[in-house]
C-alpha cells in the first residue's frame, strides 16, 4: 500500500454544512496537489505544498476552501458552507520535488473523495 | 507550459498496438513530455515521461521525435483494461513559485479498445 490514499472515497453533505477532506501522500514525498474535476471537466488546480514553505495557493476558487498539511504528511481540505457547485471529485497528488535538480517531479494520484452537495 | 494537441477518439483492437499521438511544436529545451490516462471514475495514472530520448517502461513506451514537436504513446499490446481517456501533458522541472508546478491537463484522446 504505497499509493496515495484519500477519505471518504465519497461524501454526501448539505449545502451550508462544512466538509474535511483527507489525504496521505506516499511516504517521503515533498510536494502535495490538491485538484477537482467536475463531472466531465478537466482537472482544475487547487494548491500546492513543497516542504516548509507557504503553500501555492493560487487556484482555490472562494476563501471557503482552505487546506492545511500537518508535518510535512498528511493533508486535509476544508471546504465550508458548502454550494452545490463545489459537488466534484477532489483529488489529491504526491510526489518528489528536488528544486535543484532541473528534473521534473512525476506526481501519482490518490483515488479521489467524490463530494455531492445537495 | 507548451500547449498539446491529441486527436479525441481513438479505436483499437485488443492485442493490438495502441499508438496515440501528440503534437506539441512550441516546447521548450528543458521541458519534459509526459502520459497520464484516466479510467473512467478514478484517479490519473502516470504511465511514462521523457525529455529527448525514447522511453520504455512496463506499461508503454515513448516515442519523440528529433526536434521533440511531436511524441507518440505506444501501448503493445492493448486489453480492454486499457480503455481510458489518455493525456499528454508537456511540463518543465517544478519552480516553487506561482502554479508552475501544477499539471494541466486538455481534453485527451479517449481511447477504445475492443474485442
């Protein structure tokens, strides 16, 4: 069990409640992506973790979304007051960023948390 | 990133190759071409990359060509598993500022594989 792993795999909620997303990047990975990918859309970037540094966060849609990585592993979305726009898988990626290499990074995905808001 | 363009369907028979193209004639010196597919209601899964040479793993290999404008996934021998929509994404090494380090997928090749 060396991939990346999210939960719940699907979560059903009502608008206005608030929902936590979780994902566990592979071990030693340095760099977590957050995506969604509304029912035949692309896959939309949310944020970005490298190491210690602040987060890109430069693709959340709305100040209700915020997502938090607990020492350098594990990490958890927040979406709050939720709209039934933001119904769509959300997935997470990880993978291992050498900035000084020049290499590019091959990031594998999780699963995914489908999330319906009613 | 360089933009790519993939043909939106495509059909093949089981037991067949599988070539699935790309064109991506404004890359880039140090960017890399990357294959991802996406089955049906999962996560992507990378399948291969390269820079300049040609690749070989496991699943496929990767054909680009010399002035790296173009690049074709070959998968030998398809099964149906294989049924996928297949992306092909051109992305250079992860700077740590801005979105640079996000992968953008387009539209892909939907790929039909068929007893």
């Amino acid at each position: 069990g060396a991939g990346v792993s999210q939960s719940p795999s699907n979560k059903v909620t009502e608008k206005g409640k608030d929902v936590e997303l979780r994902c566990d990047p592979i071990s030693g990975h340095t760099a977590l992506y957050w995506y969604r990918q509304s029912l035949g859309q692309g896959l939309e970037f949310l944020i970005y973790f490298q190491g210690n540094s602040a987060p890109d966060k430069s693709g959340l849609p709305s100040d209700r979304f915020s997502a938090e990585r607990t020492g350098g592993s594990v990490s958890t979305l927040t979406i709050q007051r939720t709209q039934q726009e933001d119904s769509a898988v959300y997935l997470c990626a990880s993978s291992l960023v050498v900035l000084t290499s020049g290499r590019a990074d091959t990031q594998y995905f999780g699963p995914g948390t489908r999330l319906t808001v009613l | 990133d360089a933009k790519t363009t993939q043909p939106p369907s495509m059909d093949c028979a089981e037991g067949r190759a599988a070539n699935l193209p790309c064109n991506h004639s404004t890359i880039s010196g140090n960017e890399y071409v990357y294959w991802y597919r996406q089955i049906h209601s999962q996560g992507p899964q990378y399948i291969i990359h390269g820079l300049k040479n040609n690749e070989t793993n496991e699943m496929a290999s990767l054909i680009i060509t010399e002035d790296r404008k173009s690049s074709t996934l070959i998968l030998p021998h398809a099964t149906l598993r294989d049924t996928a929509v297949y992306y092909c994404i051109v992305r250079g090494a992860p700077r740590f500022t801005g979105g640079g380090n996000k992968l953008t997928f387009g539209t892909g090749t939907q790929l039909k594989v068929e007893l």
